[in-house]
C-alpha cells in the first residue's frame, strides 16, 4: 500500500466515523507548498510579472490574467474564454483564487499540479497560441531582465519551462482567499454571517451539497497533489436543465484518459467567490448562481429546491467571496528600442 | 484674433527671438488638469478600475489597458492593436505614458483632450466594439459599486459616458515619468546620463529633431488643449525607407478632416520612454529605434546618419526612459452570483 492510497483509506474511514454530517472548515492561511518548489519573495515576484505579461503568447494579446483575471473573480465572465486571434477555447475558465488547495487541475483533472498546468494554456493553439514552449523560452531569453531573475531565483541558466511554471505557481499559491465571511463564522464569530446564510449553510449540509463540495475549498477533502477529486456530471440526466444547458455534451475527464469510466466526470470544482465567477459549469451556458444552485440540486441529488431554498443556499454561497490580498502591478521587463512580437 | 492664435503667435515669436537652439525643459510634476474636470483621489481609483477593466468591451476581452498597457511602455508591443474577436486595428498604439501633456491625442490628433480620446474606442468596431456608448454605461449600471463610485465622485445620476470619459482621463493625468535620467541631466545632475547619450543629445539639437520634439514631453511645444502640434510625415518621400515601410500609405490627419492640407499630417509624438514603445510609427511597420532614428533622420531632415550617430541619439533616447509610478491592481466591481457578459 503506498501513502496516497493510506492516505485516502484514512480519509474514507474517518468519514465513516464521523458520519455523514461533514464539518465545515475554514481555508488555512497557506496552501500546501510542493517540496521542489518551497515560496520566496523573489520567486513570487517573478511568477507575478510572468501571469501577467501577455508577451508570454505567441502574438502578444494574451497573459495567464486575460482568462484568470486577479483583479476580479479570477475567471473573465465569460461562458468560454477567448484567446489569439478571437479563438475561442472549449470551456469556462475556472478561477486561480484557491485552486493552490485543489489536487489537480483543470476541469477534467489532467494537470497534477499549478506547475503542470501554467504549461499547458501556453502551448494551446486556442488559448495562447505558442507553437511550442521553446518559442516561449527564446522570446523570454530577449529580456535581459527576466534572465537576470529567472537565474537569481533558479541558479545558473535559470529561464527554462519548468522554472517559468513554477514561478507562476508560486505567485497562484499567493492567490488565496482565507478570512471570508463564512470562515470568520465557522471559526465561532456567530455574526460574521446573516441569519438566511447560516440557514443556507445548513440547507447545504442538510441535503447533501457538502457531500462533494467539503473541505476548507468546498472542493472536496484535501488530498495529496496530483489526486484529483472528481464526480458525475450530470448524476441525474433526465431532466429540462441538462438539456436546455447541454450539460452531456462534453465528455469530461474521459476526453484526458480515454478511460469509460471518465465519461462525464469531472473535477468537483471550489465554491470560494462563486458569486464571483458567473457564468457557471464546464459550458459556462448557465448565467446565474440561483439557477446554477436549482441546476445541481437537480442533476446531483435529484431534487428540485423551492425558491426559498434557492435564496437561502445563494446566501450562503456569497459568504465564502474573499477578502483579496493587495497586489501591485508589476513592471513588465522592455527590450530596449525593439519588439519581441512578430508583425501581422 | 482669437486666444488659441495669440499663444501660437507668441509662440512663434519667442522662437525668433531665443533662436533656432532651442533648450532642454525636464518634465513637470503635473500636467495640466482642465478646470471642469479636477483630480481627486477617489476620481482617480475610478479611473484606474475603469481603465482595466475588459467588461467595457462589448465581449469582455479587451480593456484600456490591452493596448495602452501601464505594466509596460503604454502600449502594446504590437505593430497594430488586437480588438474584439480578434479584429486588428489600423494603427499602432500610442503610449499612454504622459499622453497627459499633450494638446490633443491619437494620431491624427481628432481628439481634442484624454477626456473626448476615451470615449472613442468603447464604440470603434475593431476596438472594444460596443454598437454605441449606452451600451456601455447600461452595463456598468449593473454593478452597485460602479454606480455608488460614480455618484460619490460626480454626484447623484453620475454614470454617464462624460463622467466615464473624466474619470479615465484622471487616472491618466496619473501616467506621467518626470524625473527620467535625462530629467535629472537637465536639471544640472551631469553625471545622469553616460557622455554618448549627452552627445546624442547635442547631436538631437545640431541636426534639428528638437525643431519637431521639442518642449518637455519632446512632442512639440505645451499648447492649450485641443491645438494640436502636427508635422507632414514623410516630408522627404523619395527614399527607399518609405517604399520599405509603406509610410505614406496612411493620409493621416486629412483621415479626420478631410482636408487636403492635412495630407499626411501627423500629431508629433512624445519621445518620452520612445526606448520601450517598439515598433514604430502610425503603421508600426519599424521594428527597432536605431532603424526609426535613420528613418525619421531621411525622411524628415533628408540626412543619412552614420552608425556611430544613430547609436548616439538612441543612447539619448534611453534616457527618455521612466520612472514609473508605482500602482496598486484594482478590486473590479462584480456583480453578485451573474455575468454582465453575453454569450457567444
């Protein structure tokens, strides 16, 4: 038995014990730090001006925070994201605040960590367009600035793809939302929160949204990197929402791992700052957290929420919205007197 | 005579009377600020999140600040502009760093102050791409912390596309790099900038640029608001440089006027941090300031410059460069559990 099936079996027998009314849990001030890739400020520094330079694809349009944007919700408020040339990508943008807490990344999971993930929208012909990370590397290498941190961070010959990826990462373990509402009410402020939120937050446990959604994230329990915390959707896929939104459309997971047991799962994604991250799903077809709320209620758990219901689970969800840290905009390293970007 | 002709008049009188030579001015710690539109702290934060914020694009892609970016040298780094659904503008951007001191603004100088420029690509097709300007402010009308920092800085009922229009020229009255190293030469600091740049600098003043860029911002002399200190470009058309970069493709001014006197006539450029604004030009057509220095000097001097010349008045240039104000990354208003956003 390795650690990360223990691991798990101890989760599922703690579960057992505990009943199935799981606990609330506020998010903890740090998110796990990889061994490999322990934070500095110098590091951070970096990953910050690296997610947001749009140089980083391939015509100049598009940074990490046009889709992922820092000074919102983390996502772009819309249903699909847009990259190069008005292309447009295949599902909605899920948010970078908190996803340092969640095991793997992407909807269907295929990244198994930030680092891993940073590497991928670079290289997506839809997203940013490079046709390969050397392209990226080469164009990076221009800037005597962005050589000169990436070898004060990394050590000599410093600017590779594996350390961009991780100074992005370190600055995403930055973005984290501890201290919202809800979690200054779980840890005993009894008022931090209205009286409809916390009859929205038992609701939440009562009918079982907290099955899926536990955890300090609302993601699912905390599990080793590279896990991954998946679940059906739709569970429940006879019914108007799953047609009307065309939730079976996208195959989940399975299109990563081709296995048939993937079809149609996903990873359960974070409810921190869902108020703040409309349009919701993988399709992003769902315009509002109300019908976002009837719609699970629906497709998960089989049922259909009164209004009062709805109102109340709304509530609760916008408890668990910040607060922010305070970031300043970087100063994005120049090539004296030329352009890194090709002509069109 | 009118007040605008008796300041050209007067103008043009010192100019006889201090003589072809004229002298170096450091950059002020202001610019001007219009009477009826007054900075204040809280206008200024306005300006910032409205500036930033790619929800006034008709899709949510494109921001002020995709192409005037202020992480970098104010603009893009593009030849032309990327819009909405991957449209490409006809120019290339000009900086956004210290547009504050000039008379009028864009290219062909059809806007008469920042106020009347910001309202121009929330409704350019091949911008931001809004059909009109009540689209826009409908849509901010959706966010309660938009139309609460509007009425707190302009009164009640004070989202309207005026106030939009003054709230973003104030923050970029905030955009402005005095104390460049060139700055400090001026004021008497000798050691400021390296002997080749002060010898670019005497060269600048010799072969005559300082007749065009000229005054504090290098983009002519301060003029009141709206007066506009334009230049034929190319002046010296017969030249191999202006086939190669299709420079007199674009009629310019005349574009706006009609005129035929505007043939060809372009607003001076500010010089100012000209070292991080690559490529080139109204067509952005020059990829490196060294070329731009032997196009401007044969094209508007009919002077073929020595490579031991031109690397002396980029060394200048470089002087041009910074400082940057330090800025804080805005909160965006949101709107709670809904996207503003249609779908696409």
């Amino acid at each position: 038995m390795n650690a990360r099936t223990l691991k798990l079996l101890l989760f599922a027998l703690g579960a057992l014990i505990s009943g199935p009314a799981l606990a609330f849990e506020p998010l903890p001030d740090q998110p796990p730090i990889p061994k490999d890739n322990p934070q500095t400020t110098a590091k951070i520094e970096l990953g910050k001006k690296l997610y947001l330079d749009p140089r980083l694809s391939v015509d100049g349009t598009v940074s990490c925070n046009s889709c992922h944007n820092v000074m919102a919700g983390g996502d772009d408020d819309r249903a699909t994201s847009a990259g190069v040339n008005g292309q447009r990508g295949g599902r909605n943008a899920p948010t970078v605040w908190n996803a340092a807490f969640l095991s793997v990344q992407f909807w269907d999971g295929r990244a198994n960590s930030l680092e891993e993930q940073a590497k991928g929208p670079l290289i997506n012909p839809v997203e940013m367009g490079n046709p390969d990370h050397d392209t990226v590397i080469k164009r990076l290498k221009q800037y005597p600035e962005y050589v000169a941190a990436f070898n004060d961070v990394f050590g000599k010959d410093g600017l590779n793809i594996d350390n961009l990826a991780k100074a992005i990462a370190s600055f995403e373990r930055m973005l984290i939302t501890p201290g919202a509402p809800f979690d200054r009410y779980a840890k005993g402020e009894k008022k931090a929160i209205a009286k409809k939120a916390r009859q929205g937050a038992e609701l939440f446990q009562k009918i079982g949204c907290i099955t899926c959604h536990s955890g300090p994230a609302f993601a699912g329990p905390p599990l080793p990197e590279g896990t991954g915390f998946f679940q059906r959707f739709p569970t429940f896929a006879d019914n108007e929402f799953v047609k009307k939104y065309e939730l079976d459309q996208d195959l989940g997971r399975y299109e990563a791992t081709k296995n048939e047991a993937d079809k149609h799962m996903f990873r359960v994604p974070t409810l921190r700052n869902v108020a703040m991250t409309a349009p919701y799903f993988h399709n992003g077809k769902v315009r509002t957290l109300d019908e976002a709320v009837r719609v699970m209620a629906k497709t998960q758990l089989n049922r259909d929420l009164s209004d009062d219901a709805v109102e109340k689970l709304v509530a609760f969800l916008e408890t668990l919205t910040g607060p922010f840290p305070e970031l300043t905009l970087p100063r994005l390293p120049e090539k004296s007197g030329t352009t890194t970007i090709s002509a069109h």
